[in-house]
C-alpha cells in the first residue's frame, strides 16, 4: 500500500482555487498536484486529499493513453553532454 505525504497547500487567489501537493513517502521523485476547495482549511485538509485521491485513482482505473502524435524530439544523452562540456572558440577537430 502505497503512503502519499501531503507537503504542501496552495491557493490561487486570482482563479479561486486551491492546490495540495502529494509526494509518496517510499519515493519522493513521485509527486501529484490535486485541486482542493479554496475554502480548506488544514483541518480538513487530510479529508479532502483523501477525496480528490479516490476520485483520481476511479477516474484512472479507466483510463486510456493515447500515444505522442508526429515527431518526438529525442537527443541521446552523450550528445548533450558532450555539447555542454565543450570549451566555448576552441575549434573541433575531426
């Protein structure tokens, strides 16, 4: 079972809307941004995450994913790292 920590509350005045964060607790590289009521106060914070959560995991569970259309940029690392390594006006050579 995974364990999602809440690290952070966010509102968006202008647009009259809040956001929590979510990391996983096992895996900190996972994060998750939900939508909240504006009016969610820390109390009921941990409720409404758990509600936004459910309803995104139901909505998951049918989910279908469409592929990238036309042409992805794609750069082997090597190439870029190689790029970024290079000193500025020295010539190549080949």
């Amino acid at each position: 079972m995974s364990i999602l920590k809440i690290t952070g509350l966010h509102r968006d005045i202008l647009r009259k809307r809040s956001f929590v964060t979510v990391v996983w607790k096992d895996d900190p590289e996972k994060q998750l941004g939900l939508p909240v009521p504006l009016d969610c106060t820390l109390e009921q914070l941990k409720s409404e995450t758990e509600k936004v959560v459910r309803a995104l995991a139901d909505e998951l569970a049918s989910a279908t994913v469409e592929g990238p259309e036309g042409r992805l940029s794609w750069r082997p690392l090597s190439f870029q790292t190689k790029r970024a390594m290079s000193p500025i006006g020295r010539k190549q050579t080949s």
